[in-house]
C-alpha cells in the first residue's frame, strides 16, 4: 500500500541547475494551504540593498542553525554576496521571521559530483513556533509513493505573470528512475541516477514544479531536495535523493 509523502517548494524564480538548464513550471490548479501546514519551509533571498532581497530558492530548516538546500542555488555567487531566508508565513508578502545567512556549504566537488545539496547555517538559533519548526530527513531509501504534495507561491498560469500571494499544492506520485530516464531521454545532459527521485503530478498539475531546493517529505521526514523540472505535461521534476548523503549532512552539522 502506499503511503503519503510531501514535496513543498517556493515556486519565484527560474529553476537554472546542474541536471541542465530547464524552465521553471509554475503551480496551476493548486489549492491554497492551510497556515503552519508546512513549517519547516523558508524562502532563500540573495541580498539587493540595505532593504530589499531577491528571492532566488528555498529551503528547509533540519537544524536550530542549518537550512538544506540545493547546491547550484548557490553556483558561481561571488563571496560578497549575502543571503537571508524567511519562514513561517503561507502570505508571501509577510517577511517578520528573518534569518541571516553567515555561512553556505555546497557538497564537495559539487560540480564533478553533481550531488546538488548544499546546508546554510543561520546566523543565530531558529525559534520553533507553530509556524516554524525543524524536518527530519531519513536514513531509509524511499522508492514508490503515492500522493505527494507541490506547493508554492509561483505563477498561476504559463501565460501570466501573476504571482500568487498565498502558498499553494497539487499532488503527484514517485516513479522508478528507470523509467523516469526514459522520459528525459530527449534532453540527453539529464542524467537520472539512482542517487535521485522522480515525481510524476496528477492531471491538471502538468505545469507544476516549483523553486529548487525545496524538500519531497514521506511520513513528515525529508526524502529529496529539488533540482530540476520541465513545463510539461507528464515529465517528472527531479530531486536529490537526502539519504544517499546523510552522513555528509550530519557530519558537516557537527564540526561547523
């Protein structure tokens, strides 16, 4: 029987990463989620100026200071640049829960590898409230489930530029990396390897992806980090697979 599992991204800015440079889909069709439905989320800004952020990934929180994420969020940013996250809110015009961040590590060889993850330390200890708390991610590797969960803030359309204000999902299902490769056989630099997951969206959510770096959650744990999707119809989105790399995550945790 399968069980329930739960991907929620930010869907605002273009999905440019490692797997190839695919075109951000946009939440179509969703429903919009209820409040502290999905806590451990953060949007991930590159700092513009003393009072503005550019939203550019998201995020979850796993740590009192670390946020996981994707790797080429991150890619080629000058050492200058800063970053900062905001959580607990489903309105993304709300930004009262900020998080500065001091410190970004991709995985090693990030480029050779192509393990797109990467932990962000905050600048001070993440406040759990109702509204923000902390994910587990897992040791145990994840294969078939069924009624996964998309949500974001993105484009209600492809043919309009109109953002939602509110948090929204759809639901899709995984599929075998198998098969999953096959379907990405066209764009021949998508290298489907048994360290990702695939997630296949119901009809009517054909358009879904979402921001990178968001988590694919089963049974309230993380599973896999965003990293690549296409705007059509019956191609899957692609996520690094959290526990082929547990021991990097907890090892880097440990001696920052």
């Amino acid at each position: 029987m399968m069980k329930n599992c739960f991907l929620a991204v930010f869907a605002v800015v273009a999905l440019a990463n490692a797997i190839g440079n695919t075109p951000t889909p946009f939440i179509i069709n969703g429903t919009q989620a209820d409040e502290g439905q999905f806590p451990s989320l953060v949007v991930i800004y590159q700092v513009a100026n003393e009072t503005h952020g550019i939203p550019i990934c998201s995020g979850s929180i796993i740590d009192d200071f670390w946020i996981l994420s994707a790797a080429h969020c991150f890619l080629d940013k000058k050492p200058e640049i800063k970053f900062f996250v905001v959580a607990g809110s489903i309105d993304s015009y709300v930004n009262e829960t900020i998080y500065d961040i001091i410190e970004v590590r991709n995985y090693p060889n990030y480029t050779k590898s192509q393990v797109d993850l990467a932990l962000l330390k905050t600048d001070r200890k993440i406040v759990e409230t109702d509204l923000v708390m902390k994910a587990d991610y897992t040791w145990k590797r994840i294969e078939i489930v069924d009624n996964c969960t998309l949500a974001g803030w993105g484009k209600k359309s492809t043919t309009s530029d109109e953002i939602s204000q509110y948090l929204r999902y759809i639901n899709g299902s995984t599929i075998p990396t198998e098969e999953c490769q096959k379907i990405w056989s066209l764009k021949p630099d998508v290298k489907i390897t048994q360290s990702k997951i695939c997630v296949q969206w119901y009809e009517g959510g054909h358009s879904a992806e979402g921001d990178s770096g968001g988590p694919l959650l089963y049974d309230g744990k993380i599973i896999g980090v965003l990293i690549g999707g296409y705007p059509l119809e019956r191609i899957p989105s692609i996520f690094e697979r959290v526990s082929s790399h547990v021991l990097w995550i907890r090892r880097t945790i440990k001696t920052a």
